[in-house]
C-alpha cells in the first residue's frame, strides 16, 4: 500500500513538472503583464469569435508587413507559411503584443525578441525553404507526414501554398525549431535539444 501510495505522488509531481515546463513561466506567458489580463492565453487564443482563416481559435492580429527574404526578395504575408505568420505577429515588430481580441495595442516586443521585417540575416523559411521531395546530398528525407525523422527527434514540415503556382508545399517554418508553448522546456523554445547541433543535423547532412 506505502509503494503504491509513493508510486502515486511520483506520478503526481512528474506531471507537475511537466506542466511548469511549458508555457507557464516561459518568455511566452504574459500573464504577469496588465495587458493581458492575467490570463496566459487569451493574447494568442480564443474560444469564441477568433480569426477563421487563421485557425488556431486565434486572437492576436496578424502581421501584414513587407519582408525581405533570405534570397532577397520582397513581398507580404503570402511568402511565409501560416504558423510563420502568427510568430511574425508579435516578433517582427510591427504588430503590438496587445493587439488581440479586437484591439490595438501599443506593447511592442523586446529588442532582444525583435526579429524584424529583414530576414536575410535569419534561418531561411517559407518561399525560401521549400523542402526537397526527392533524394538530396544535402538533406535528410522528409517522410510521408512531413516530417523529417532523427535519432533525436522529428521536425515538422508546415505546409504552405506557392503563389506563383498555387501547388501546396512544404517548407521549413518558424514552428519546425520552435514550439510556441515550449514544450520540453528547451533552451530558446526548441522542440528537443540543440546540444551537438541536433535540430541542424535532422535536416542538414553535414
């Protein structure tokens, strides 16, 4: 009874744990700021009346600034894929961290979080990072539920549709690295470790 009594806490912290290392205390948790209404996350989601063509139940205005390419070339919101766009919301400066539920905020994001609207000084994404289908030198395959399998994890592809053809494809985005709700609890939000260069070398042969 005392071991299964023991077995039982352990579970419980375990998973208190685990929940404290995700989006509660994280970079991500603007519950502590007056804007949010001390709510975690209600800036980004809502139940009831969010943005249709976003998906999500999202909250949070999105950006419609120009970019600048890894490549160089410039354009909207059409140049990146739809989960790219949401972080662009809040990390290209441009969009107030309070603009959500309807409103306009004037909260703009940490310099140190700020990504801008030029990136080609950033991982390429979107148009630019369109994942090759067939056998490369250079990277490692995707697999049919487009993701790309390592012996520390697996980074999602996110679908984007191309402009200049309208054909889906698949591409790395902001949210193949990153997860918004730092699950795992990872260094700079990351979906597993990048000690030894993990996440590059799931994709990246080297």
């Amino acid at each position: 009874m005392k071991r299964q009594l023991f077995v039982g806490t352990l579970a419980m912290v375990c998973l208190a744990t685990a929940a404290q290392a995700q989006i509660t205390g994280s970079k991500h948790d603007f519950s502590s700021y007056a804007w949010s209404g001390g709510e975690i996350c209600k800036p980004c989601h809502t139940p009831h009346f969010g943005n249709v063509d976003a998906g999500f139940m999202w909250n949070h205005e999105l950006s419609s600034a120009t970019f600048t390419m890894f490549e160089g070339e410039v354009g909207g919101p059409e140049l990146l894929d739809e989960r790219s766009l949401m972080c662009m919301g809040c990390h290209d400066g441009t969009v107030a961290l309070d603009s959500f539920g309807g409103t306009t905020g004037s909260n703009t994001i940490a310099a140190w979080a700020k990504i801008g609207t030029d990136l080609r000084d950033d991982h390429p994404i979107g148009a630019d990072a369109i994942y090759p289908t067939t056998t490369s030198t250079r990277f490692n395959p995707q697999n049919a539920a487009h993701q790309v399998p390592g012996p520390w994890g697996s980074l999602r592809l996110r679908a984007w549709i191309d402009p200049t053809d309208s054909v889906e494809k698949y591409v790395v985005g902001c949210s193949t690295c990153h997860t918004a709700h730092n699950a795992g609890n990872y260094g700079h939000m990351m979906r597993f470790s990048n000690q030894a260069s993990h996440i590059c070398l799931t994709c990246h042969i080297k």
